[in-house]
C-alpha cells in the first residue's frame, strides 16, 4: 500500500495579476481592509470592486479569513480569492507562510484546478525572492498533505488541485525564484518522505521496513546503501546499540547512506538519525497515556532520510554521510533491565538505570562509528527527551554542541529553513550528574535538566570531531487522537545546512 503523494504542478510568472488567466488569483488582504500590491491592482482594474467589497464589511483582512468571488469586472481570471494577512507590522515569517497554507487549503476546498497565487509578491523583512518562492511551495504541500494509505476507504475525494503559478514582482526575479522552486520542492519530497516514515504504523516501519525505504532511496539516487545486520553490528561492538532491541523479536539493522557528491578525499558531514521504531520504555515501562505516539521514536532516522531524498533531487556536491540505528525497544525476559552495565563500541561503559533511557544508548555507538568517516562535522538528531519538551514546547528544536562555529552554523540554517533550534548548554557542571560507582558512567543523570545530561552523555561519544545534537521531540510530530502526525522536521534544516556547506 503506497501513500498516493500529493504532487502539483508549480510555476513562477511575472505580470499583471489582472491579465493572468485560468479558474482563480489569489490576492492578500491586510487587516483594516488594506489591499496588497497585487491586490490594489486587482482594484484598479475592476474600478474599485474590491474596495467596495471591503466596505460592506465582508472581509476584514484578519489572518486566515478568506472571501471568494465570482466574475470580477476586467479581470481574466473566473475567480478572485482574498487571502486576510493580518496586520501589516506583523507580517513575517509565520504570517506568509499561514496564508499560504491558508490560499492552497481554500484553492482545494472549493474545487479549483489551477491558480495563481500573487501572496508570493508580498515582501517579508529580511527575506528574498528565493526564500518567499521555497516556502510557498514547502507550505503548499504541507496544507495538501495527507495519510490515508491505512484506512479501508480513503478520506473523501476532493477535486484536486493540479497546478499552481506563484507570482513575482519583476522579470528579473524570475532566476531567482527558479532557484526557490527547485529548492521548495527537493525539501517539500524530503519532508513528505520522512511524514510517510513516520506516520507509518509500528507493525509495518520496522527496523527491516526503514532499511528497506533507505535502500529505495539510494536506488533512486545513486547513493551507496549498506545495512548491518545484528550480526555485523555485534562483530563491531556495539553492545549499547545492541542491547537496546534484545526484548523485541524485530531484529536491530544499522543503516548506512553515502551521498558522495563532492571531491574524493573531501571530508563528509555525517548526520545521524535515532531510529527506535517503536518506544514501549523497555522494562522501564511508559505509561499507557500517549504510547501510541512511539511509533514516532524513529523520526530522526526518517528526517535523514527524507534529507537524502532532498540532497539527491539537488545534486548537492558535497560528501554526506547517513547513520541510522534502527531497533525496537520492548520489555520481555531478554530485555536490558536497570543495574545492568553495558559495554558500547567505545570501550566504555554504561549502568543502566532507566530502559526508557534507551536513545542516548544507540546514538553513542552510531557516534563512535562515524569516527571512521574522518568528518568534518557531525550532527545527530533524536526525539531523546521528554525533558526537551517541557523545556522548550513545540516551536523550536534544541541545539547542543562541542563547537561554537558548527553552532553558528545550524542557528543560521535553522532561521533560513524556518525550522528554528534554540541552543542549549552543553557545560562540563552537568557531567557529574552521570556518575556512576559502578560502570564508566550511568545513562541517565536524574531529574533536573533532562535534556542537558542527554547531550552531555552523548558528548563521551564525540571528542574527535565536531558535533552537534539536535533534540527534537517536541518538534518531530503533533499529538491527539485527531491531530496526530509527523511534521517532517528537522528535513528543511538540514538540507539548508548542507547547501550552505556545499557552497563553501
């Protein structure tokens, strides 16, 4: 059963948006009835016709309303949707890209095919025509996005939405809003993919079933793929990462990408993805409440993933390197139980004292793999914490990292991305809070800052290199019974901090 991809047409067009044809424009409408550009256009036009319609009052420019009308005088299009922007000092970031969600929703409730969309016009401070373009798209396909490849009757069909022109101010933008498009569009895909990986339920994405996704994607790409069974796992010494999936019958796979786009002999920048696939805590039992949500523990493995696919679609020249170890973590009579000491592919060792601790033991022997890589950078990512969510919510993911450059880095990729991180400290006080009498260290430090002990724990791990670790389990998927769903972060992120490296 394959997800049927919601894949629109996109185009980018300069002009009048009086003059543009077909079933609809969209133009933006701030807050106190004042129109856009694009919108004012419109106006003239059609002698004032919107203008009036403002002053019957019925639309106020609110963000997220909407008014569609029908055979507007002088202008080309059938319809004229008006898109409410809110107040005009507030339009930033998250503003443009709701109203675009806002304008494609809207576009596919009521039945159109095809539509113009001026909102992409409308400047946001700080940003350019690339980035208004590459968000546009990511925020179309986001708003038509859906999973529904599990129930025995698909959601009801909608008359699609099938082409979209995306509208810039001048002709000599045109090149640069080409360069958004194929951006927006390799990220879109990328997310889209990590979405399906983890909106897929836990008796299907299996740690088999995620090697297998990985390998349909270096197929189609041409990356090199290697997946190590328990066996070759077990040979290396990766008894942390391996001791982890003893209580599941689903046997463990260490997934391995290579994306060698750059020149031979560059150093790689590895990513590496947490992939439990799904979370029971172990011995170490979660509370029923909100365990169904587990199936989730693997979106950093599908955000690299999802990255790859993104990285391929825009040939990126760089060398890049994806670990993804993948297992379950369930209770049975094999299963790790607290007090017992493992030993991970570093040599060191670890008391466990908490099973549902279970993250920070699999990313520890992934990080020690990536010694091998001699790279540049490393960044992990991991819904490792619930101490990370109650810390920072929803909106940003956190940063840790050895290195402040590398830091720098991801916050400007993150801001670009709107995929914010927010960094954290990473300083040697927390160290004690891991010891252990009788192991090298303990996996968990106690209640105060979770998440901060998480990443100093994983820091053991990562002395030769530059790292940084993003704590994303406040951020990977939306919870509820009826909003339930991966949101495909960190994908846009990372590919931005990658382009960025690529064009060093």
């Amino acid at each position: 059963m394959e997800n049927k991809e919601i894949e629109l047409e996109f185009s980018i067009k300069s002009g009048a948006p009086e003059k543009q044809r077909g079933a609809c424009v969209v133009v933006g409408v701030f807050e106190s009835r004042k129109l856009s550009g694009p919108a004012i256009d419109i106006d003239r036009a059609s002698d004032g016709y919107l203008s009036e319609i403002l002053r019957g009052g019925d639309m106020d420019g609110k963000a997220g309303s909407v008014l569609l009308l029908h055979k507007v005088p002088n202008i080309l299009a059938d319809r004229v949707l008006l898109v409410g922007l809110g107040k005009e000092r507030d339009f930033h970031e998250k503003a443009y890209r709701d109203a675009i969600a806002c304008a494609v929703r809207t576009l596919r409730d009521t039945g159109s095919i095809e539509a113009a969309i001026t909102l992409s016009e409308i400047p946001v401070k700080k940003r350019d025509v690339t980035w208004n373009i590459e968000q546009a798209v990511i925020s179309a396909h986001d708003a038509l996005y859906r999973f529904d490849r599990m129930k025995s009757k698909p959601d009801e069909a909608r008359r699609p939405l099938k082409r979209v022109t995306f509208a810039v101010s001048r002709r000599g933008e045109l090149k640069f809003g080409d360069v958004g498009l194929a951006r927006g569009l390799a990220i879109a895909r990328g997310i889209s993919l990590a979405k399906d990986l983890g909106n897929t339920p836990s008796n299907i994405c299996t740690p088999e079933y995620l090697a297998g996704e990985a390998k349909k994607v270096a197929k189609a790409h041409g990356f090199g793929c290697e997946i190590l069974d328990y066996a070759a796992c077990d040979k290396l010494g990766m008894g942390s990462f391996l001791s982890v999936g003893k209580g599941s019958d689903k046997p463990p796979r260490f997934i391995v990408l290579k994306h060698q786009g750059g020149k031979k002999g560059d150093k790689p920048v590895v990513l590496v993805g947490k992939a439990v696939t799904f979370d029971a805590g172990g011995i170490s039992l979660k509370p029923p409440a909100e365990m169904d949500e587990m199936n989730y523990d693997m979106s950093g493995g599908g955000a690299v993933i999802g990255a790859f696919r993104a990285i391929g679609e825009l040939g990126l020249p760089l060398n890049v390197i994806g670990l993804i170890p993948a297992c379950e973590n369930m209770p049975d009579a094999n299963a790790n139980k607290p007090g017992d000491i493992v030993t991970s592919m570093s040599g060191q060792t670890i008391e466990i004292l908490n099973t549902d601790a279970e993250g920070r033991l699999i990313l520890c022997d992934a990080l020690t793999y990536a010694e091998r890589f001699e790279p540049d950078a490393v960044v992990d990512l991991a819904t490792l914490t619930g101490a990370c969510v109650i810390a920072l919510g929803a909106h940003p993911s956190a940063l840790y990292s050895n290195h402040d450059p590398l830091a720098r880095e991801i916050e400007q990729a993150a801001d670009h991305a709107w995929d914010r991180v927010w960094r954290m400290p990473l300083w040697d006080d927390y160290q004690d809070q891991l010891k252990s009498s009788l192991a090298d260290m303990a996996n968990i430090g106690g209640r105060p800052a979770g998440s901060v002990t998480a990443a100093c724990f994983l820091s053991r791990f990562a002395k030769k290199y530059h790292w940084a670790h993003l704590d994303i389990a406040g951020t990977a998927w939306t919870g509820g019974r009826e909003k339930k769903g991966s949101t495909g972060r960190p994908v846009s992120l990372l590919v931005h901090f990658l382009l960025n490296r690529a064009q060093k």
